[in-house]
C-alpha cells in the first residue's frame, strides 16, 4: 500500500468514525520526504530548519540525537542560503561538558526572526546536572538566547534578580524555568514586545519542588514579555498560569501562543492524565486582554461548535500564515489517552480568529501509523513554519519509535498545502 492509498483509506476510517477529517484528503495535500536519516538502530534523530533573517532564503538546520527520553546526546548544525534545496556540511555544536559540578548540558530549542528588528534569536535551556539525571533538570534548567553571537540569560529587570534567580519564584538549584519544546515560540507584538511562553516547577511552602497531581512532573505556564534595550532584551514576567492538578495530573506544559482578531491572545497548553487514566485527556486554552499580562484560568480546548475532543500529553503549534489564517498542528485522540500514548494521529487544522477555538471541519490527518509501523509510534517531535517560497506549511517531525532495545526514527520533512 503506498502513503497515498494509506492516507486516503485512513480518511475514509476516520470520516465513518466520526473523528474530525477534511472532505479533502489529506494525499492530495500532503507530501513527505526525509529530511534527515538515523545512523543506526538505537539512535532517532530530530532535526527543524529555522529562517535567520527576515527575508530570503538563509536557513539553519539543527539536528539532535537521542538514545533516551529527555536528553540530546549529540547536536549537529548545518546551513543553507537557498531556501533549504542545498546544505553545507554539519559541523557539531557543543551541547554537554563534565565538570567539576556535575555535567554541563545544553538543549537547544526555537530559532526566530523577530518581524520588527530583522534579528535572529537562538533560544536554549542549559543546566548543570550533579549527577547527569535528566530529573535534576526540574531544579537545574533557565533559558539562554543569543543575538547576533552574544548570549544572554532570561533574568527579570530589578536588582533582586540574577542567574541564580532569574524570575519571580525561580531559585536555581530548587526548581526551574525551561522552555517545554521546539513549538514553544516567542511571539512579537505590535509595540514590539516579544512575548515567551516558558514553564516553571513551582515549589510548596517549603520550598520544595511541587506536585499536587502526582504525575511524572508538575508545571505551570508563565508568559514572559522582553522589550529592546541595545541588542538585548529586558524580560518581565507576567502572572502565572496554573491548572487544576484535579484535572491535569502534571499541571500546565508547553504554551503556544497567537494573537486574534480582537486582540486577545491565546495560549494553548498541554495537559496530562498520568498516573489518573480516568481523567479526560485535553489541550488547554487561556485568554488574555490586556496583552499578555493577565490570563483567565486555563479551561479545556474545543472545537468552535463546543464539542471537546481528546489530546495526548505531547507538544503543539499555532503558526499564523501569510494567507492570514492561523492553524493548530497538534495530537487527537480517537479515545481518552493513557498521558502522552498514544501520539498520534498527527493533524493540521484552522482556528477561528474570532473565538481561538478549533474548527472541526478544517482539520486533516498528516500523519498515522502505517502498515507495518510497531504501535510504539510516536508523532509529537516536531517543529512548523511557512515555506517563503511554496507558501505551503513545511513540518519537521521525526516517526519515533521508543523500543526499550535502543530508540529508532528518521526526521521527514512534511509539506502542506493550505
């Protein structure tokens, strides 16, 4: 069976299901390639190709290796001046060091072209790990940036802040700050506030870390808003975002955000139902009218006709479009997931400017597992932009395959039309 007769047969599951489907196959506006191959069993490999200026076709693409969850074991870049049809030859980034402490780690996470100022910002959480467990990040991790070369640490404006404690509530060493994925991106505003959707661990009233949901972790989501001084940024953090640990076992994950057609901006969350499989697994939604610096309590997302739809515990994207539409790229559930299982199928779909809300009828699958694809599959590591010269939606995701023998997973480079 080829991609396209698969597509097409999964369509037709779906539309006879009820589960939400385009009346246009996704074969017909769908095409997928590989953008990057695994060197080898035990090893998947994520790889996004980000613009670095405002116009034209100058690209960097930034591939990670990992053999284990949450950690980047090798980053490679590579750079294009046309459009992405031809790459220079990888060089390594430096992205772990032992020292004395412990070992140095560094996880790189979005590109973007501030729209206002032409720059190009690399963003990136960065710990030192006394014992290299990924779970000591939960104390260890705060966010970097880097503007023409220089790098600089997210730290609040006033003299109580500094990189040991860089937000209100962040105490490095006792919780931290971490931009969750990729589809984290900063959005800039028209006043040229550049706005960060990041998350905090909070502590209790000890100053412990806390998890009232019990889950494998617990968040919650803050906006923090950066203005211009020189080539740097000034941040300030806004109030933060908390869920109900009643109905997100692991709290509020991974924002992204958009502006709507009356100015309100959304931020779309992650949830979770670890450890409580009974709880319905959504995505999350707040609003804010006031620019980003109040939000209303986190309520689950739905289509614009208020009908709910699941979601599994994986990242998610808003990419407003040239076209002026804003689309959702994200996980649905055919059932209530088990946390993050499964990740997939894989959608794309538009979102009503009006209501920020899902629109049922727009939203095709990109992706699903495939014959003779193990149930493993997983569709969630991923990163979308819009092709400068196609206009089409150009989607970075890896197929990954976690098998306890060693993990495998190819990144494809997926392009649809819109």
């Amino acid at each position: 069976m080829t991609r396209r007769d698969f597509l097409r047969t999964s369509a037709t599951f779906l539309a006879l299901s009820g589960e939400p489907v385009s009346s246009v196959h996704a074969a017909e506006r769908v095409s997928r390639e590989i953008f990057l191959r695994s060197p080898g069993k035990g090893t998947a490999v994520s790889a996004c190709a980000f613009y670095t200026q405002a116009s034209g076709g100058a690209m960097v693409s930034v591939e990670g290796r990992s053999s284990r969850s949450d950690t980047v074991d090798v980053v490679y870049l590579r750079h294009s001046t046309d459009y992405g049809h031809t790459w220079s030859e990888s060089t390594e980034r430096k992205i772990r060091e032992k020292r004395p402490e412990g070992t140095w780690r560094l996880a790189p996470r979005a590109g973007y072209v501030d729209p206002q100022t032409g720059r190009y910002l690399e963003f990136w959480n960065e710990a030192i790990l006394p014992t290299d467990d990924p779970m000591e990040g939960l104390r260890q991790w705060n966010i970097f940036y880097s503007v023409e070369g220089v790098d600089h640490q997210v730290i609040q404006q006033g003299r109580e802040f500094d990189a040991r404690h860089p937000l209100p509530g962040v105490y490095t060493g006792r919780n931290c700050l971490m931009l969750g994925d990729v589809p984290s991106l900063p959005l800039t505003l028209k006043d040229g506030t550049i706005l960060l959707p990041v998350q905090i661990t909070p502590l209790d009233a000890e100053g412990k870390l806390y998890n009232p949901g019990g889950g494998y972790t617990y968040t919650d989501v803050a906006v923090v808003h950066g203005r211009w001084k020189g080539k740097s940024l000034q941040w300030r953090m806004a109030e933060l975002i908390k869920g109900d640990p009643a109905r997100s076992t692991r709290g509020m994950i991974e924002g992204t955000l958009a502006t709507l057609n009356d100015g309100r901006l959304i931020v779309v969350m992650r949830g979770s139902n670890h450890r409580k499989p009974q709880v319905p697994g959504y995505r999350w939604i707040s609003y804010s009218r006031d620019g980003g610096w109040h939000w209303t309590p986190p309520a689950p997302w739905t289509y614009s006709s208020g009908r709910s739809f699941y979601s599994p515990s994986s990242c998610s994207q808003l990419l407003r479009h040239s076209n002026g539409k804003l689309y959702w790229l994200g996980n649905i559930c055919r059932e209530n997931p088990n946390n993050d299982l499964p990740r997939r199928p894989f959608y794309v779909g538009e979102v009503d400017l009006n209501t920020g809300l899902l629109i049922h009828d727009s939203l095709i699958v990109v992706d699903d597992r495939q014959p003779g694809d193990d149930e493993i599959l997983a569709l969630s590591n991923f990163y979308a932009r819009e092709d400068r010269e196609t206009r089409q939606i150009a989607l970075h995701m890896t197929r990954m395959f976690t098998f306890k023998a060693g993990w495998m997973g190819d990144a494809y480079l997926y392009r649809i039309d819109v």
